[in-house]
C-alpha cells in the first residue's frame, strides 16, 4: 500500500477525532499533518501485529494533549472551544440536541485533562474502554473512573444551567 | 435500595435485570430527584448522539496531498532506515542461537573476571614474598612463612638432614623462641605435623636454646 493510500484511508477519522480533542479546524489539521509525518517516520518501527489505528490514535491522542495543555496553561481553552459551533452540521441535528451538543462541548472543555481525552474516546468517538486503555496506556480501571467523573460533572452542569432541561 | 444507587442503575441501564427495572420504574415514580437524574442523564446522551452526527471532515483530496508532501518533504526520512537496522538487530536477538552466543559471551566474561581474579591473587602473593625479601612490612604471618624458609636454609647450611619442608613443630618452636608466645593454631595447616627423629629434635633443642 502506498503512504498516499494509507493517508487517505485514515485522514478523515485522524482529523475527525483531532478536532474533537481540540475544537478548532487549524489546531486539528496541523495535529492531522504531524501524525502522518510520525507515522512516515517510524512506520519501520510499527509492529505489524497490533492495531494501526490505535497507533494512530495514540499519536493523535499525544498531540492532541500537548495542544490542550498548552492551552490549559494559556487559559485560552473556552475561547478555542468556542468557534467549534462553524462545522455542526445542522441539518442533521435538531435545534434542542444540537444546543445540548454545544453545551456539552463547552462543558467538556472545562474538565481535567485527562478525563476530557476518555470523554471524546469513549463518548465520541465509540471506542471501547480497552481501546481507550491502550490509546491512553492507562489501566480500564483509569479509563473507567475518568468516564464516570468526565459523564458526572457535565451531567451535573447541565442540570445546574438548566440550558438542558 | 437507596437513590445513589437507582441513580448507578440509570447510568448503566444496559445491564439492567427485568426486577431492577420494575423496582427503578417505580421508585423513579415516588422520587422526583431521581426523575431530574433520569431527565438530565436522557438529555446528556440525546447530546451526545447528536455530536457523534456531525460530520468534521469530509476527506480532502488537497490535504491528502499536503500531508503526504509534508511527510515526504520532511529531512527526518533518514532515521527510518536507521531504526529498521535496530530492528533488524532486535530480531536477531531473539533468536534462540544469538541468546546462546550471548549466554557463552556472558560466562566467557565471567571466566575472565575468575582468572583475573585468582591471578590477582597470585601476584599479591608473590608481591608480599618480594616484599618480605625486601624486609618491608609485611602481616606476621607472612613474615614467619619467610623466616621458616631461611630456617630451613641454616639447617641445610649445617649439614642437617631434616625434611625439606618444616613440620608444625618446628615452626612452632622457633616462634616461641623468636616472640615469647604461642604460635596462632591456624597455622598448623600451613606446615606438615610429623614429628622430627631423635636426631631432629636433638637439633631444634640446641637450636633454641
């Protein structure tokens, strides 16, 4: 298989899950482009007996977070996280779900790091929690509690703003 | 069962058993801080189901092209041939004759440091003999090892026939002379324990004396 095969048969999923973690279209492409030169550079070095999208979603993952943590460190998370709305595709969604999705969004943002990338795994991208373990090389155990924390506090929110209800 | 734990069975409806949802349904019917639970936890996954809809990002034939540029473009290409060799080498190493070779290599190794080590000993024990010729300071018991020597020289000088090799008496008599005191018992190994003839010990006698 050619790199140009590989790169389009994973683009869509990379940038798709790149702007979940991140928000925002330039962050997402810029990870994107930085994951496949990662992959073209140790794809040697790849054992072919694994997964190679859970390879590739670790490398997403890894990028994903130093952009957040820098973020975090900015304090800019809520203003990036804020032009995500540009990209909802609208007509497939209600108004109601749509704004609940936006709210959810936000809220996400505001959560611990590390629950933040167990919530987009799990929650949105539909990995399972073993997945998840292995993309984050962290036990199911750790998964788990940071689901159940990530999926309590923004539940909680939306129940407190009453955007939701 | 108390609410936090209706509240755990909503989270995890899934699972449910056809009791637990009957009991569920009916506390959730007496309880309206469960219903809130219900309603908020319904809401989050109606949210949820509507962010797994959006659609990010169509494939694009232009940032295909941009990545595979970039990731061909990019002078770290190198290292990929490099790190294949490393592999290569990994590999290698498991191989059931490479851990064999390294196995014999590591008690070559081991033999090496044995040798050096008995050779080492060797050679301290010939430095102290030459220091002890040399008169420097030496333990007291290498000092009588050497003295026994030179004993055993003035007894040949005085056309004694005597055994060659001093035995546990001897050596113990000329200590007692020579320091006034016992000789310590681990040296009796060190020295043969026959007993000289009439003649021998006629000769240690006046020896000592």
């Amino acid at each position: 298989m050619a790199f140009r095969e590989l790169v389009m048969l994973y683009q869509g999923a990379a940038h798709s899950l790149a702007r979940r973690f991140v928000g925002n279209r330039e962050d997402a492409e810029d990870i994107v482009q930085e994951t496949f030169v990662r992959v073209w550079r140790h794809l040697a070095r790849f054992d072919l007996d694994k997964s190679f999208s859970t390879w590739l979603f670790r490398i997403i993952t890894n990028l994903a977070y130093d952009v957040l943590r820098k973020r975090f460190k900015q304090n800019a998370s809520i203003t990036k996280w804020g032009d995500s709305i540009d990209f909802v595709n609208q007509e497939s969604n209600t108004d109601d779900a749509l704004q609940v999705a936006m709210t959810i969004r936000y809220k996400a943002a505001r959560l611990p790091l590390k629950q933040q990338l167990v919530f987009v795994l799990r929650d949105l991208q539909e990995l399972s929690v073993a997945e998840v373990a292995r993309i984050l090389q962290i036990s199911e155990n750790a998964v788990k509690v940071n689901l159940h924390h990530a999926r309590h506090t923004i539940r909680v929110q939306l129940e407190q703003t009453g955007e939701a209800l | 069962m108390n609410c936090s734990e209706y509240q755990f069975l909503l989270e995890n409806q899934g699972g449910m058993t056809p009791i637990e949802t009957r009991e569920l349904e009916r506390h959730l019917a007496v309880c309206p801080d469960c219903r809130r639970v219900e309603q908020a936890i319904n809401v989050y996954q109606q949210g949820i189901q509507a962010m797994r809809r959006i659609t990010l990002s169509p494939t694009d034939e232009n940032a295909v092209e941009a990545i595979v540029g970039a990731a061909k473009m990019t002078s770290r290409l190198r290292p990929v041939k490099q790190h294949l060799y490393l592999d290569q080498l990994g590999n290698m190493l498991t191989e059931s004759v490479f851990r064999y070779a390294v196995a014999a290599l590591l008690l070559l190794t081991l033999g090496l440091f044995g040798f050096q080590e008995v050779y080492t000993l060797h050679q301290l024990d010939r430095l102290s003999q030459t220091m002890v010729k040399r008169g420097q300071q030496v333990s007291v018991q290498t000092h009588y090892l050497w003295k026994a020597a030179q004993w055993e020289r003035q007894i040949e000088q005085r056309w004694l026939t005597v055994s060659q090799n001093l035995t546990w008496t001897q050596v113990r008599s000329f200590f007692q002379k020579d320091q006034k005191a016992e000789p310590p018992l681990a040296w009796r190994f060190r020295f043969g324990n026959r007993l000289g003839t009439d003649e021998q010990q006629k000769f240690w006698r006046q020896l000592i004396r």
